[in-house]
C-alpha cells in the first residue's frame, strides 16, 4: 500500500506541473470560500435580524447584537478583503481593506431599504404569497437579492474574486444565478426563480417581475477576454413582466418599459414599451398593449 501512494504520490506532482494554471503555490494566500460562506450567512442575519438566528432577538439586545455582528463581519471580511486586494497589489496596506469594508458595512441601512421594497414588490405580485415574514424566510429569491445587492457594492469597489464568490454561493443555494455585476432598481421580484440566470452587464428598472428560467444572457462569447467591460446583456426597462423559460440575448437589446414577455419566448432584438411579445401560431409577435385584443396589429412577425 505504501508503494502504491508513493508511486501516487508522483503521478500527482506530475499533474501539478503540466496544469500549473490550477496550482496556487508560492503565491498569495486566496480568499476563503469557507470564511466567505459564513460572512455570508452573517450579513443574513444582519439585514433581517430575528429571521435568521435561532434565538429570539428582544429589542432590548439589538444594540448589543448589531454592535457585536457589525464588528465581527468587519474583521472577518477585512482579513478576505486584503487577501483579494493583495492578488494584484501585493504591498496593500490593511488601511486600504479596513476602508473598502468600512464603507461597504456604511451601506447596509440603503441594500436593507432595497430588499423592502423587493419583500414589497414580492407581496403584493404573488397571491400565494402569507405576508412579509413567509417571504423573507422561504423564497429564494430574497436570499439570491440580498447577497447580490451586498456583492454588487463590493464590485462597484473593483474587488476581485469576493463579490462572485458570494453570489455563487447564493447560487449553489439558491438555483439562481444572478452575476454580482449586474444592476438591479428597486421592486424587483422573482417568483419560484429555479434556473434564472442575469448576466454581469445586465440592467433592470424598477417593478420588473420575472418567473423560472429566464436568462439574460450574452449573444456570443466567442471574443472571449476581448469583451470584458463591454455591454452584452441585455436592458430591461421599468414596469416589465418576463414569463418562465424565456431567454433575452444581446447587450443591444432593451425590453421597453410596461412591456411583457410572454413564456418560452427566445428574443434577440430590443422592443418598443409597452409591446406584448408571444409565440402564437409557431411565430414571435410582437403587439401593442395600447390596443385591445380586437385590434392587435403585430409590429414584427418572425
């Protein structure tokens, strides 16, 4: 047995000279996947305390309690933040990790203000919905949105690695994949959310609804490298209703505000507001929603 791990044993340095794009030795010690699980879990309970915690939160502890989370998620997160910062500027001062945190914590009072509205938004666009605290403590999407929404002030930052460690934590738990880039107003509301997927240069307005399995996505990926920073999801504007399975393509194209965009549609081109774009009789049309029924005159049939 001992030969056999020795002979192993070689075969697996061996590995780790022809991949040493997947080794990180002598390098700089990596943001933990593990410490950022629990910043994560802890930034939960902060922005909904009493939801998330075992125990009873009394009013009379919330100073204590909020003092000591605010400390801890600061320390913790400072140390992963420094580890990140240092992967391209190896002589980062801490000073330059203990700010970045600092004015990320700052901003929790406004990501909580978003997640209302979005419990709002939640509420009053899902019937089966039995109040705010069902909301917060069974659908998934609120967890996705609220981890987003904290790792999109950390990208806004130009944080490397952190900010999508933590949203692909939301999503391994979650099934939706929301990129820690994209930009998301307020009232935003996904309803079952399985299989959603919004890209990093993806922009929504406000009281924009979305069901399973809607993807906003790129139109190629083949220029690789040569398309980071540049716009290649698409714009979604206020007021717009996207039914399950559908997938929207291209950073050119924008779905115009009050539109809706019916089940399974595949669409590559931007719509005017308040366009109504179905699959009726094995053809994409696009309709005015200004005009009843009777009167629908399709824009585009393709």
């Amino acid at each position: 047995m001992d030969q056999d791990l020795a002979s192993i044993t070689e075969k697996v340095l061996a590995s780790y000279q022809a991949g040493a794009g997947m080794n990180n030795i002598d390098g700089s010690n990596l943001p933990s996947k593990r410490a950022l699980a629990t910043i994560c879990e802890d930034l939960l309970q902060l922005l909904f305390p009493g939801f998330h915690d075992s125990e009873p939160i009394h009013s009379k502890d919330l100073r204590r309690v909020t003092n000591h989370r605010l400390y801890s998620i600061a320390d913790r997160l400072g140390t992963e933040v420094c580890k990140s910062l240092r992967l391209s500027e190896p002589n980062c001062p801490l000073e330059r990790a203990e700010k970045l945190v600092a004015d990320f914590l700052s901003a929790i009072p406004f990501v909580r203000q978003q997640l209302q509205a979005d419990i709002e938004a939640a509420f009053y666009g899902d019937p089966a919905a039995g109040g705010f605290d069902e909301i917060i403590l069974s659908y998934p999407y609120l967890e996705a949105i609220a981890i987003q929404r904290c790792a999109h002030l950390l990208y806004c930052h130009q944080l490397p690695l952190i900010p999508r460690m933590m949203t692909e934590w939301a999503h391994s738990r979650t099934g939706i994949d929301i990129h820690p880039g994209a930009h998301i107003k307020s009232h935003f509301f996904i309803d079952h959310g399985t299989g959603v997927v919004i890209g990093e240069t993806s922009v929504i307005g406000c009281h924009v609804k979305m069901y399973q399995g809607v993807s906003l996505v790129a139109r190629s990926l083949a220029g690789g490298q040569q398309l980071k920073g540049k716009k290649r999801h698409p714009t979604v504007e206020d007021h717009v209703t996207i039914y399950a399975g559908t997938t929207i393509i291209g950073g050119d194209t924008v779905i115009g505000e009050g539109s809706t965009i019916g089940a399974n549609v595949f669409l590559t081109h931007s719509v005017p507001p308040r366009s109504l774009v179905l699959y009726e009789e094995n053809q994409l049309r696009i309709l005015d929603k200004n005009k009843g029924p009777a009167d629908w005159v399709a824009d585009w049939v393709i």
